[in-house]
C-alpha cells in the first residue's frame, strides 16, 4: 500500500508533498494497475500543483488544506488559459475531472469537487479576444518600465520589454538564454525563440525566428544589462524559478495592475496586434480592422506567422490574440 502515514496526517498520510501524495493515492486506488491511467490523471494532477506554486495559485502542499474554494479557483484560472489560446478546452476540462478523482482518491470521500467541471469552465464561452489589448501604447509600456524601475524591479521591466518587443511568454522572457539570442540579433537580423517554452508545436525546439527591429535590440541589450552576474538569463546563478516568481513576478504584476496593464500576456496580445497591422496593413480585428473581408488570403497569411511567431501549432488561437475572423 502507498499509505505512508495516518490518514489524518499531513495530505491525508500520502507523504509531506503535494506532488507526491496525488500518484500515491491514485496507485492506491487502481490498486498497482491501470498504469496508463494512474500516468494520465498524475500529471494533470502534477499541473494543479504547479498551478497552487505559482503566483496565481494558494501556495499550498497539503491537500488537507484544499477546499472547493480552491479547484474552484483553479478552474478559472484554467478558463482564462483557454480564453489566452493557451490550452485546448478538452484539456482543461480533463485536468479539472483528473482533480477531481485525485482528490477523492486522497481524502476518501466525494466531499470536496466541482461537481461540473464543464459548466464550471464555461465550455460554451468564446476563445475569441472580446477586449482591446493594454500596452499597445508604447509610451504607456515605457511608464510601466519606469515605474518597476524605481521599484527597484530592473528583472520584471525586462520581462515587460521583451513581451512587448517579441511576444515572448512569461516564461521565456525569464528563462531566455540573452547572449545567444544578442549574437543572432547581430549576425542574422533574427532571433529563434527557444527558451523557456511550451511543448506541443512538433516539440519545444520547433524553429521560431523573429525578425529583429530597434525595439527587440534595445529590449535584449536591457535585458542583458540586468542579467545576475554569472548567469545567461534573469535568473541568478542560485535562483529558482519559483522563488523569482515569487519574489519578483508577483509584485511586478501588483504594479502592473495599478498603472492598466492586466498581466504580461496583455503584451503578447499587443505584440501580435502590431504584427498584424505591419503584415496585413490594417488595424487589427479587435482594433477595428477589417483584413478579412477584405483580403481574405492575406488575413490567413498574417495569422498563420502570427501563429508561428507567438509558438502556438493552431491558427485558430490567433483569435485570442488579434479578434475574430470579422
């Protein structure tokens, strides 16, 4: 039996991780078989942990504190990951039902799940961006840079002017490998984000070139200035990057809200509108633009290299980014 402990004890007697606890349940619960199933449900419910680690999650690692409260929160912020063009609406309501039937199998009672994992995601809503990205504005972003820095937040100005210069994520604005990326800029005029990004898209280490303007030079060149010693990103030699999301990050994103910026990928929204303006010539979907009915066959252009410079596999997602197809 994967039981560790009294069942009362730290999650549920599973052990003193969150992460660890869930596939010790599941395995319980399977009874050592079904191993395709038991390799299923524990990495989606690996994601929940990640998700309760980071900035928008409880920062809790014992499932005695997870209440409903809590996957209800989840399940927003896996509803806005799907709105972001950032998961499939299938794979979200997977990772929630995973959540559901691990925590069962960890607490031993139905008491605590959504009882509807695709009402409780809105399935029938809309992956279509419905609002006019913030920090479009580049005189705005350069406020909010200034602002961090005299926050003493020279690490999270950076992330902001290499979201809004490549459209970068989170992620790989923080994890960007700066010298490599400097020495493209200088020989091709290109860089290949590589970094820090998502599988899927034939892998993490799928091409992805973007062209280099004065805007990424003097983001990367910002970036490089404020690099920690003895490192190649914005994370110092001895950083996690769960303390630099902690430390870092989640102030930054305080900031950010006071002075009308939701988040980072509000600028990863910005970046793909301007590059549909400089490909297609006309203003964005969601800025009032209408490529589509005109031109239909350069509106698909734009958006399958937006696609391909965002690192998304689907043109489809582009819409969360730019608008709808109007």
């Amino acid at each position: 039996m994967a039981l560790v402990g009294r069942r009362d004890a730290r999650n549920f007697g599973y052990g003193r991780q969150l992460s660890y606890a869930g596939p010790q349940a599941l395995r319980d619960l399977f009874g050592g078989g079904h191993y395709g199933t038991v390799k299923a449900y524990s990495d989606r419910w690996q994601a929940f942990v990640r998700w309760c680690r980071s900035e928008d999650g409880p920062g809790f690692n014992d499932a005695r504190q997870i209440a409903r409260r809590t996957l209800l929160d989840y399940a927003r912020y896996l509803r806005q990951q799907v709105e972001q063009g950032e998961l499939a609406i299938a794979t979200a309501q997977n990772r929630l039902s995973s959540v559901n039937r691990t925590m069962a199998a960890l607490r031993g009672d139905l008491n605590v799940k959504v009882p509807s994992p695709s009402k409780a995601l809105g399935m029938q809503r809309t992956s279509v961006r419905c609002s006019v990205p913030q920090g479009q504005d580049r005189e705005h972003v350069k406020r909010i840079v200034d602002v961090l820095c005299e926050h003493q937040q020279p690490r999270a100005a950076a992330i902001v002017q290499l979201a809004r210069a490549t459209g970068m994520r989170l992620r790989e604005a923080i994890l960007a490998d700066l010298p490599r990326l400097k020495r493209e800029a200088e020989h091709y005029d290109k860089i290949n984000i590589q970094d820090g990004n998502k599988g899927g898209r034939g892998g993490a280490t799928a091409p992805r070139w973007i062209t280099v303007d004065d805007h990424i030079r003097e983001a990367l060149r910002y970036a490089e200035q404020v690099s920690p010693d003895g490192s190649r990103n914005l994370l110092a030699p001895n950083e996690s990057y769960l303390d630099f999301q902690r430390e870092i990050v989640r102030p930054a994103r305080d900031i950010l809200h006071t002075h009308d910026l939701k988040g980072f990928h509000e600028l990863r929204a910005a970046y793909a509108c301007e590059r549909y303006e400089q490909i297609t010539h006309h203003l964005a979907p969601i800025n009032g633009g209408r490529c589509r009915r005109l031109d239909p066959r350069l509106d698909r252009e734009a958006r399958l290299q937006i696609s391909y410079e965002l690192g998304h596999g689907r043109i489809d997602v582009v819409s969360a980014y730019i608008g709808g197809r109007v």
